[in-house]
C-alpha cells in the first residue's frame, strides 16, 4: 500500500497492519497515532525512533508471534506470511546447517528462555547459525540488547515492505 494509503486507514486497520511489524502494543499505538506521515521514510523514522523505547516485557511479548529459525511457518495471516518470506533462505539449508539450528535453537531457549531473533531476512542460514553460535555467549542483557535490535530491524523491513512512497 502507498504511504497515502497507510495514513487513510481507518484505526483499528492501521493497527492490524502494524501489529503484523511487531506486535507491542504501545509502539503499534504510536506509530498509529503518528499519522499522517510525510513519506515512508518519515514512517519509518518514527517507528525506529519508537522502538528505541522497547523494553524486555516487549520483546517477550512480542516474541511470541516469531517462529524458531528454520521452523515450518504455518498459517495463512500477514504475520506468517512475512515470517515464511523472510526465512525462504532456510528452504535451502544443508541437512547439517538446519539440525545444528535446530540444536542451537533449543540451547538459546534453555539459555534465555525464549526464542531465538534474528532478522533472517538477506542472511544465509550459515550466517544465522554463526549469530546463533556466537550470541549462545552473551549475558542476559547483552542478548536483550541484541534480540530487541533484531526485532527493531525486522519490524523496519516488514514496515518498507508493507507502505511504498507511491
């Protein structure tokens, strides 16, 4: 949809539309509330400049509508369908890259405790597994701080992908 498009939006449209970016309420709420926007990159702007907000309750929240890296996405919604486009990388992982993602996964959630972000999205499944292998090391804060930059890189890109300038 156009920039035009996305400002016109009756609310609760707008809302479901950016839930589908990431699903924290107060930032759907301000980017929502933001309208109208110049231009896609004054959107864009906000939302990252809303995000720097986010705090670990929010990630946790909104951690629960991404899928493990290399899991199966299934469901006909937005959500699953931007999920599905940004791990297609991950239909063509060697058998030994997806089984150590898959350990790997399962180590990070008995680490952390929750599911394993990464903006799949341009990277091959080699270089996630190498972020997976690598970020296994951090403290808790640091992989907050990690985890919730990746969310903010993947709501800004499902953002460009949803709103166009024209």
């Amino acid at each position: 949809m156009s920039i035009d498009e996305f400002d016109a939006l009756e609310t609760d449209a707008a809302r479901a539309e950016v839930r589908v970016w990431a699903a924290i309420p107060s930032w759907v709420d301000a980017v929502v509330d933001g309208r109208p926007y110049r231009d896609v990159d004054e959107l864009a702007e906000a939302a990252a400049s809303a995000a720097r907000d986010w705090t670990r309750e929010d990630l946790d929240a909104a951690i629960a509508h991404h899928p493990r890296i290399g899991a199966r996405v299934t469901g006909g919604d937005a959500e699953a369908a931007a999920s599905r486009r940004e791990q297609a990388s991950m239909t063509d992982a060697a058998a030994d890259v997806a089984a150590r993602i898959a350990e790997g996964n399962a180590d990070y959630e008995a680490r952390f405790g929750r599911v394993f972000l990464i903006r799949a999205a341009g990277r091959s499944p080699e270089e996630m597994l190498a972020e997976l292998e690598r970020r296994l090391a951090n403290d808790d804060d640091t992989e907050a701080r990690e985890a919730l930059g990746q969310l903010a890189e993947i709501a800004l890109l499902r953002l460009r992908v949803s709103v166009t300038q024209g």
